[in-house]
C-alpha cells in the first residue's frame, strides 16, 4: 500500500515537472462559457493546424473533461475525477506558434491545463463494467458503403476542426438548417456524404452513419452509455446505417443534458435538434442496436488505462 502510494506521488510529480518542458501556446484565454441560450448550445472543436484557420485554436463551451480527453488523447469515460469536469464549461482561444504541428496541439493543452489550473494527474490501470459489441444471432443487418470511387468527397476536415454544412435540399423539398427532413421528422444525411450525424429530439435519438467503421460505431455507442463500448464484431469494412431509440439519459451525453452535445469525430455532419415526433414509442439503446442493426451489446469487465487527476484547480488563474 505505502509503495503503491509513493508510485503515486513520484507520477504526479513528474507530471508536474514535465509540464514546464511542454510545448506552449504563445497567448491563451480561458474564460466561463456562458450558459447556452437553447438546446443547441454546444461544445466544439476549432481551428489550429490542418484547418482554414492554422494560427488559432477556438474551443466555445467545453468542460474541463473534454479538454483533458483532447490533451491527453484518451475518451472521456478513461478520466477519473471531481464531478464538477463534466459541469464546469469554458470558452478556450490560442495562438498556435508558426510551424506547429497538429500533434502538438495535445501538448500545448497539457501544458495550459498545468500552468490554469494546477493540473497534476497519474496514469493507472483499473477493472471496469463495459460492452463488447459483438455480431447477433442471426446476423449483422448492415449495409456495406459503396467502394470509393463511387463515394462523392466531402471537406475532409481535420481532426476536431467544425465542418461545413451540407449542400441545401434540393428546390422545393422540405428542409431545415439547409437539410432535407425525413418522415420521422429528423434531418437527413446527404445521400453519399461521408460521415456521421447525431440528432436527439424529447424521447427520441437518431443516428445516420455513412462509410462508418465498426469502432467508430463503438465510440459513438460509449457517449450514449454508462461504461465503454469496444469493437468485438470483426467487421473491418465501412458501412451505411441509421439507428432509432429512446435515451436514458444514463449515458455520458445524458449526464450532461442535450446542450452537452459532443464535438463531430472527423467528417460528422451537424444538424438542428429534431422536433417531438408523434410516431411509435422508440426502443432502448440495446434492442435497438439488436433489432436494426443486428449487432449486440454484451456486458463484460476489463483492464482501462485511466487518467486520475490528483490535483485541479477549478477555476482557472487569470489570462
């Protein structure tokens, strides 16, 4: 016990050492977000290299377990600390050096996150519940995408960066937010449009994927969810599909209420909030996920690397 306790300082040390050896933004703003006017006030990922605006990064409304997730480079559910990370929401801006590289920008945020708010953090191993995503009885209900060549290309944009809207619907097709709506009342993804695209309405969730991998799959499940979700189906091809249920509110997103919504993984398509549709009560997460897609999620244990923060400030030191 007193070893594992002095591994434990000795870690946290280093990190705070480290931190001073970090690459670092030459100016940076950290200031509270304000609180978000409707439903679809949300956090998000903008700018630095790689994007349309290379010498600045914009991060408008994140909470301190999103930014820690981004700097560190793990998913959200790895990080272990006080309740208030998922609550306390900022407005982040920088200017990014000339000449870095997208994969430092991880290491000017570890840097700001020790230099504002006194970050010290260690590394350890635990056994958690999670969900393996494994093939169903009868068999996956997926469609596979169209080769490549036949895909039309969209902005491609880098990692964390915002991107674009979708072309509008075509000339008097119904639409709203510049996208065409389906009978369900939701947005639809442009046919051949590459990416994701998550939408939430009272009762009800949809999502509509094209030439989407089962692990993104997986990591999109794990925000819906209690515990992480890991890729177990062996389907390595890309693949079409739409996804209908009832949240929880259980699940990572849940917690943080429907203004929470996380930033698009690359190549995700934004998308108003739907309205209250009239149709059928939707299923949950698990029926869903096995009644139209074929797939299954299993509940098991396993070792995950967290993340356990030592020491946080929670209001950061001024600019």
């Amino acid at each position: 016990m007193i070893r594992s306790i002095a591994a434990i300082l000795i870690a946290s040390a280093v990190c705070g050492l480290l931190a001073a050896d970090l690459p670092s933004f030459e100016v940076a703003s950290i200031k509270p977000a304000a609180p978000p006017k409707d439903m679809n006030g949300r956090m998000a990922f903008g700018g630095g290299p790689g994007s349309n605006d290379p010498g600045r990064i914009n991060y408008p409304n994140v909470n301190l377990k999103l930014l820690l997730a981004r700097a560190y480079e793990v998913k959200m559910y790895q990080i272990s600390g006080p309740g208030w990370l998922d609550s306390e929401r900022f407005d982040v801006m920088a200017k990014v050096p000339a000449g870095t590289s997208k994969e430092q920008i991880p290491l000017m945020l570890q840097a700001l996150l020790a230099e504002r708010f006194k970050l010290k953090l260690h590394r350890e191993t635990e056994e958690l519940p999670m969900y393996s995503l494994v093939i169903g009885k009868n068999g996956p209900k997926l469609k596979e995408s169209p080769p490549e060549e036949n895909v039309k290309e969209g902005n491609n944009p880098s990692p964390g960066a915002l991107t674009a809207p979708p072309p509008p619907p075509p000339p008097g097709g119904p639409g709203r937010g510049g996208f065409t709506m389906g009978k369900d009342g939701f947005p639809q993804l442009p046919p051949g449009r590459r990416g994701t695209m998550m939408m939430m309405s009272p009762g009800r969730a949809h999502m509509a994927a094209n030439r989407t991998s089962m692990e993104s799959l997986a990591g999109m499940l794990t925000a819906q969810l209690d515990r992480p979700v890991f890729d177990m189906t062996e389907l390595k091809g890309n693949y079409d599909f739409s996804l209908d249920w009832a949240p929880d509110g259980q699940g990572m997103m849940g917690r943080m209420g429907l203004g929470g919504m996380l930033p698009p993984p690359p190549g995700a398509v934004e998308a108003p909030l739907a309205p209250a549709g009239d149709g059928p009560a939707a299923a949950s997460i698990f029926t869903a996920v096995q009644e139209q897609l074929g797939l299954k999620l299993e509940p098991r244990k396993g070792p995950v690397e967290m993340l356990v923060i030592d020491q946080m400030e929670k209001t950061p030191t001024d600019n």
